[in-house]
C-alpha cells in the first residue's frame, strides 16, 4: 500500500497556514507612520486606525467559513494519507487538493482587483478629487499623491504607503504547490487510490457467494 506522502504535508500545512495568519496576515498596508494599517488575509481581515483594530462583520463571517474549508481540507488529506486503499479516499483527495488553490487563487485576485478598481471608482464618483491606480502597489513602498481642490485651490497630500506580502502568504503558496503535487503523484503513481489483492480477491469470493 502505497502513502501519498504529499498529501500528508499539505494536509498538516493547512493547518500552520491557518495559525500563522491569526499573528501575521499574508498581505499588509501601512499608510503613513503608524496612521493606517491594513491587514488582507483570507482568513482574518482587519484595519488599525491610530492603534485601534476595526473588524467588518460581514468579511468576519467569510473569513470564518474560510477557516473551516481550509480546516475541513486539511482533514480529508490527513485521511487519505492514512487510509489511501478506502473507496473513498478519491473523493477525500478531490476535496482537499483543490481548495488551497482556490482560496490563495481567490485572495490573490480579488487583492489586486481591489487596488486597480477601487481608485477607478473614487476617481469616478470624486472628479475634484484624483487617486492614483493602482491606489497601492502591490509590494513595495510609494508615495502617494492626493491631488484636490478646495475653495477653488489646488491641494496636494502627500502620504507614504508600504506594503508587503508575510510569510503566512508563502505558507499558502507552499500548500498549494503540495497540494497539486499530491494530486499529479495520485495520477502517476500505480497502486495510490486502488484496493488491495486481499481486498480484492474478498469482494470476488463474496460475489461469488452472494451470487450462488
């Protein structure tokens, strides 16, 4: 009987992913010197105002269900792991290989959508007031220029923006690379996902039987 022994390590992965993003968010924005900061995470999103945390309830909820899909992943590629021979262990490694994709896929995407769009739209909505696109970069540091008008006066604030991707982002990263390892060694590997001579000279035996 052969272990996927992929699968296994993404499985435990998961879950470190999971416990680093509570202390350390995979995407972080610090706007002026300790005025604003960002935290982009999939599974705990937050913002820092002059020290004080802020949580939006409704991206709380969807970072709650996320952890419990990571989670649930997590445990079906464990599973597998353990019980490779079982005639369900496919649909466990079905499950769990393709959400630490989707998840990180999902985080990625909708991060820079955020950066490019959001200025879009305040550009659009605020014409006296000009944002530049992307509003951040996605790592590194910027300035960022706030050009207005007030009182028919052209203002401009200047604002220093740092950004930078955490180590909990790698984590993820890293189990998605070993999650879709786990699936292309299942694929290639003869022996991974099938039942054992003794399994299945028993369930012939017992066919014959039921048959008679």
């Amino acid at each position: 009987m052969k272990r996927n022994w992929f699968a296994l390590a993404a499985g435990v992965l998961m879950f470190s992913t999971v416990a680093s993003s509570m202390s350390s968010p995979w995407w972080r924005a610090e706007i002026g010197s300790g005025l604003i900061t960002v935290n982009v995470d999939p599974f705990f999103t937050s913002f820092k105002v002059l020290g004080v945390t802020h949580v939006v309830p409704i991206i709380f909820a969807l970072n709650v269900g996320l952890i419990a899909l990571f989670v649930a992943s997590g445990i079906a590629l464990i599973i597998y792991t353990i019980k490779p021979d079982k005639g369900y262990s496919k649909h466990l490694l079905s499950f769990g290989w393709k959400r630490p994709l989707h998840v990180t896929a999902g985080f990625f995407v909708t991060l820079a959508l955020s950066l490019y769009v959001t200025p879009l739209a305040v550009n659009a909505i605020a014409h006296d007031f000009e944002v530049p696109t992307p509003i951040v970069p996605l790592m590194g540091s910027s300035t960022i220029h706030l050009s207005n008008n007030i009182f028919n006066i052209p203002a401009q604030v200047s604002v220093t923006v740092m950004t930078t991707f955490t180590l909990s982002f790698f984590l993820g990263v890293a189990t998605v690379a070993l999650s879709i390892a786990a699936r292309a060694y299942s694929r290639r590997t003869p022996g991974v996902n099938k039942p054992t001579k003794v399994e299945t000279l028993g369930s012939t035996k017992l066919s014959s039987s039921e048959t008679t």
